[in-house]
C-alpha cells in the first residue's frame, strides 16, 4: 500500500476523532449558553426525572458513572438552582435521598436530547454485524493510541472538565 493512501486514511481517522471531540463540545457549551448547566448536570437531572422514586447519592453517583463527590458538587449546584431536593429520611437520619422538582422537570423536557442517547438509539438500529465492526475498530484504536488504561464512563462530555473536576 502507498504512503499516499496511509497518510489520507491516517488524516480521515484523525479527521473523524476531532469532529466527535468538537461535537461533544460544542453540545456542552450550547447547554451551558442556553440552558445554564452543564452535561453532567443535566446528566443527573435526567436520571433523577426517570426515577419512580427518590435517590440516594451514591446510586445516582453510580448512574451516572461519576464519583460521590463529583455528584455531590453537583447536586450541590443543582439544589441551589431549585431544580431538586435534598430529604433526610426518617428511618436512618444519615440516609439523604436527592428529588427532583418540578422546575427541575421542566428544564429536562425543554433539555435536547443526551448525546449518548442519540448516538445509543443510532447504533441499535443498525444490524449487529456493524455494531460488531464499529466497536472493534474504536476498541482498536484505543490500543493505538495505548489508552486502554484511561478510566472512562459511556457518557459523552469534555473529558477536561472530569480531568479539572470542573463539571459541577
């Protein structure tokens, strides 16, 4: 094979990377600009409006693949905002459940969709042997690039932000 070919398939790969990098955020910002919150926070919001019943912050921390602490700066901002609750329980006073409010509600409906969830509701709709394919490859090219180590969540927003613990 060329060089020629290998350097057009090394700029389309390279290519292709950075629109999905510039996607993510570019969607964050339009949720920080219009909204005034950020991925991680409508992330939480999200699976909070889905809950049929109150959460506690470690199984909302564990949802949304993100630390306790993590969560709880978020969920810190978000109370703040008045979009959730924070409730003490009557049974064992150190157990707090996280609620979310009406007003917390109404931003999720007038939220865009998750990123993630576009993308998830994408891939299950082409045949499996694509999906086999496109995870190979992505697996393929974290071993490229010797990230295989790299602690990340499915969930799609500025990996600096998690680095700077700056998505609160």
């Amino acid at each position: 094979m060329s060089t020629k070919n290998n350097n057009t398939y090394e700029h389309r790969i390279l290519s292709a990377l950075r629109r999905v990098i510039r996607a993510v955020d570019i969607y964050s910002r339009k949720l920080n600009t219009e909204l005034g919150l950020t991925t991680p926070q409508l992330l939480c919001l999200h699976v909070l409006a889905k809950s049929e019943t109150m959460t506690t912050l470690s199984d909302l921390a564990k949802a949304v693949n993100l630390g306790v602490s993590t969560v709880n700066g978020i969920i810190d901002r978000l109370e703040a905002k008045q979009y959730l609750t924070r409730k003490r329980s009557s049974d064992d006073r150190r157990k707090v459940f996280i609620e979310i409010s009406l007003t917390g509600k109404e931003i999720v409906s007038k939220a865009p969709s998750l990123l993630q969830d576009k993308l998830s509701m994408s891939l299950s709709q082409l045949p499996e042997s694509e999906q086999i394919a496109i995870t190979e490859s992505l697996e393929l090219v974290v071993a490229l690039m010797e990230v295989e180590k790299v602690d990340a969540s499915p969930n799609l927003f500025p990996r600096e932000k998690v680095a700077n613990n700056d998505i609160t």
